[in-house]
C-alpha cells in the first residue's frame, strides 16, 4: 500500500511541476514579446528533453536523464548561500552564465528594485530552461532582467544596447561559484569590449546633443526623478505631483524615471536635455555628472536632503530651490548666487478626511489618539562591514550609538553633531561617509532612543516602517513596512498625533496637516509633552508657505 501512495505523491509532484513550468514559460515569453521580441524567434516551445521537478528545498527545477539540472537538487538553497554577501554597486549588472533559475532569482531579490541584471547564456538550452523554473514576467515587464543567450550573444548584446539607449552599460559582473571557471573567464573580455565600445558611441551622441543650442522656446520641462515610493524620501514623486498640478497649461512636461532602468544611461538624460528648456532634479545638480547637457540649458535642484550640489561652471543659469529656509546660507558659503537660490517647501499632504482634535465639532474615530504614531524606517544599529577597514572610524560609531542611545537630545542636528564628534576624535573628513553615518546610525539612533523613552514611560507607540519588526524591544509596537504612499496616507488619517523621526530641520512630515510631536527640552519635559498630545492639546501643523510648484520653477529659470 505505501508503494502505491508513494507513487501517486510522486505523480501529482510531477503533475504540479509540469503545470508551473507551463504556467511560467507562458508568463515568460508574453514579458519578452514586449521588452525583447527579437530573442523569442529561435524559439517558442519547452524544452522536450527534460522533465520538471521540484527540488529537495521546494523550488521547481528540472531532470535530463534522471540527472538533476546542472547536478543540483537544492539550487534555491545553494544559491542564496552563493550570493548571501553579492552588492551591485551600479545601477545595471551583467550575470555571467548562471547554473540555475535561483540563482538569477536569488540576485534579482537581493537588488534595489531601480537595478537590472543583464544574463548572459552562452548556451541557450540554459536559457529555455531557466524560463521554464521562474516566473520572471514581473522583472522583465520593469526592465530589471534581459537575456542574451546562444552561440551569438555577442551579436545580440550590441543589438540590446542600440535597441535601448536608456539602458546603462553594466559597471560589474556577477559570477557563480563553480569549480572550472574557465567559461565564465572567456565571457569577460568580449562582454567588455562590447560596453567599452557601446560607451564611446553614447559618448559621441552626447556631445553631439550637447553642441546644439536651441534657439527658441520649445515650452517643455523636463523632470529627472524616481517614481518607487520610499517612505519620507519621495522627493521625485512629490516633484512631478508638484509640476503636473500647476496652471500653466502652455507647458508640457516629460518626465525621466530614474528608478526605470530603462531610462538610467547617460544618453537618456542627455536626449532629454536636447528636448527641454530646463531641467529639473530632486537632489542632485549638473556638477554630479559628466557634461550631458548644453550649459545654456538651465538645471534647476530641488534639494530636500540638505546635501548643495557643487556650483556649476561659470556661464550656466542652473538654480536651487531649497525645502529648508536654512539651507541658504550654506549654498552661499559654497559659492552660490543669491539670485540663483529660490525656496520651495514642501507641498501640504493631501489628507482625504480631515481629523479634528477633540471637542471640535467632527467626530473623531475609536483610535484617535489612542498612540503616538511613529512613521519612518529604521535598522540595527551594527556598524557596516566596510568601516572595520578604519579602526577609528568604528570607534566613533560606536561612541555615536552608545550616546544617542543614552540621551537622544544631545542631537539637535545631525550633520553638526557628527562634524562635532569627528572632529574631537580627530578623524580626517577625506574618507569619511558623513551621509552613511547620518542615515544608517544617527537619524535610526534617534527615532529608536526618542520611541524607547515613551515606551519606558508607559506611553503609547505605535511604530511603521521597514526595520522595526527586525528589532526585538520594538515587536510589539511594530507595525510593518510601509510600501506606498497611499498606505502612508491611510495610516496617517486613521492616527493623530505623530512623532516628528528627526531632531531638527526641515522635513516631509512638516508638509501634514495634523499635530506633529518633536522630542526636545530632555526626557521629562518630551514624555509630559507626549502626554498632553495624546490628550489633545498639541498644536496643529502651521499652513506651508512657497511651497514646491511649476511657477517657482519657471521664474527662477528665467522662463516665466
């Protein structure tokens, strides 16, 4: 009898995997008819000579000969041991041969989701394969994952890079472990020959787009900004909303998506350029790249995170608006004109029901002011592998956190604080990552340290946001990622008042229209003032002033 069961269980196994590999090669090639028709015409069905198969560790692979697939039946498990510590560190990679769907699986999720992986299969068996363990469909239909693959992969990777001027070269390549990597060595230098070569044709592109002046108005704007949701640093959606609400009907805009990785590459921005009377970025100016644009045509930043981009050459009109009033006189001490500085805040969130404190005459849901709501994202606090490479600058981080931890209100601005801090330990500022301190360990050090003191206090925290479920004294008040703005939102309607994440300046939380609690005055006086907030007495968000809009961006372009 148990010879039978085991036979009916290995049927319906068989059954299930051959219904997914149909189900994911269906999936597969409706994804690369768009994005990649061309590769589809060598092929269009299954491979025959193979059968479908989960493996030992559930992911769907495949037998040729009662062999498994490139001799391994736990390829998830044994690809995400391979790939446990792989960084991409540019926007495109170029995956060398891999053995096994997993392992462009496990790749792919390790990335930003803004990043790509071109695979390049020299033999495309591999590749018909791969097709049929994975649903893909998602990361190709985004432009995250292309394929070349055959004994012309060559051939087809210049075809892909002219067929996608947007599409950015890759800046490394990804390997798998394998015993002989005599294979994956000979795919190095023809690969790079090719993105050397395919560089110096853009190259010529861009200097040709660059010389030509326009001589009239064209009445287009054109916005460089990412469009994936990061919760409190969505500067680039916030900055299209802004453009595309404003009145002036007489001027189009066309947006560049920098999270596309289809429009990353240089040319891309470039091209933009050529068909815009300006430009517009959230924080980052001309100085950040290499010349793309001709200097007549005005650049103009929004900066949000306190970083001034670099004057730019003498002759240009480019600008800055700057969210933070306090700014100014930081990009003047590095060399920028009064003329060409604007203010632009941010624009007031728009809240679908309007909260009233208690007493007034709305009614107010069962959960209001039941918490203080901390929105923002967090991390352990452990020091980056890399910084083990300066022994003082991982002393520093660890007298960092043990201070903030202490005493949060020793930080009344981050960036002072650190300079202070580094410099009393007499550390140079040439190799030092202000920016990793500041994000990855102070502002995370704060919001923890201001939430465990409410916390010990008895007071009521309700905490959203990626990381905190990753850290055990938070589990129970921890709420979850928050993934889109409209979850932002809803959470936001549903819960008043909010704990403000940063010690001092200007930030998006500013822009709600609902009572925003700051930590300040020390540990007393921020737990008896969270008090009387959770009672209703603290005071509304004030109306934004110059807030971000098309307007202030054509008269400071000089368009208007």
């Amino acid at each position: 009898m148990s010879m039978i069961v085991d036979d009916s269980i290995r049927l319906v196994n068989e059954t299930l995997a051959e219904l997914r590999a149909a189900t994911n090669w269906a999936a597969n090639l409706r994804a690369l008819r768009i994005t990649q028709p061309a590769l589809l015409e060598t092929f269009q069905e299954l491979p025959e000579n193979f059968s479908w198969i989960f493996g030992r560790d559930g992911y769907l692979t495949a037998q040729q000969d009662s062999h498994w697939w490139n001799g391994c039946s736990l390829p998830l498990r044994a690809a995400r041991l391979m790939f446990a510590k792989m960084e991409v560190t540019g926007g495109v990679a170029c995956f060398l041969n891999p053995q096994h769907a997993a392992q462009i699986r496990v790749a792919l999720d390790r990335l930003e989701a803004s990043k790509a992986i071109i695979v390049l299969l020299p033999d495309q068996a591999s590749l018909r394969v791969a097709l049929g363990c994975d649903d893909f469909s998602p990361e190709i239909a985004s432009h995250r994952l292309w394929f070349v693959a055959g004994a012309d992969w060559e051939a087809q990777l210049r075809e892909l890079f002219e067929a996608n001027p947007g599409l950015a070269t890759p800046m490394q390549f990804i390997r798998p472990i394998v015993a002989d990597s005599s294979v994956h060595d000979a795919l190095v230098a023809p690969a790079q020959a090719i993105f050397n070569a395919e560089n110096a044709r853009r190259t010529q592109q861009i200097t040709l787009l660059c010389e030509r002046k326009s001589v009239r108005k064209c009445n287009r704007i054109g916005i460089v900004a990412p469009s994936h949701f990061r919760l409190w640093d969505d500067a680039g959606a916030v900055l299209g909303a802004a453009m595309s609400a404003s009145p002036e009907r007489n001027i189009s805009i066309s947006f560049l998506d920098t999270d596309d990785p289809l429009r990353t590459s240089t040319l891309a921005l470039a091209e933009l350029g050529a068909e815009c009377d300006a430009i517009v970025a959230a924080n980052f100016g001309r100085s950040d790249l290499p010349p793309l644009l001709n200097e007549t045509t005005p650049w103009i930043t929004w900066v949000t995170h306190g970083r001034i981009p670099r004057v730019p050459p003498q002759g240009s009109s480019d600008s800055l608006l700057l969210s933070d009033p306090a700014m100014r006189q930081v990009a003047l001490d590095v060399g920028w004109s009064s003329a060409r500085i604007g203010i632009a805040s941010w624009p007031a969130l728009a809240i679908r029901n309007e909260l009233k404190v208690p007493g007034n005459e709305l009614k107010v849901p069962d959960t209001f002011n039941s918490h203080l709501l901390l929105l923002c994202d967090t991390r352990p606090l452990d020091p980056p592998e890399k910084l083990r490479e300066y022994s003082s600058h991982s002393l520093l981080w660890e007298a960092i956190t043990d201070e903030i931890r202490r005493n949060p209100f020793v930080v009344a601005d981050a960036r002072r604080y650190l300079d202070d801090r580094r410099q009393g330990m007499q550390i140079d500022d040439g190799n030092f990552n202000t920016l990793g301190f500041i994000n990855h360990l102070i502002l995370p050090a704060y919001a923890q340290s201001i939430c465990r003191i409410l916390l010990e206090a008895g007071v009521a925290v309700q905490c959203w946001g990626r990381g905190w479920n990753e850290l055990e004294e938070f589990r129970d008040c921890a709420g979850g990622p928050v993934t889109s703005r409209q979850q932002m939102l809803d959470l936001i309607e549903q819960s008043t008042p909010l704990l403000h994440p940063w010690p001092a300046g200007v930030h998006p939380i500013d822009s709600v229209p609902r009572a925003v609690l700051r930590a300040k005055g020390g540990r007393a006086k921020f737990v008896s003032s969270a008090r009387l907030a959770l009672a209703g007495k603290c005071p509304q968000a004030t109306s934004v002033a110059d807030s971000l809009s098309l307007a202030q961006v054509l008269k400071i372009a000089g368009l208007s």
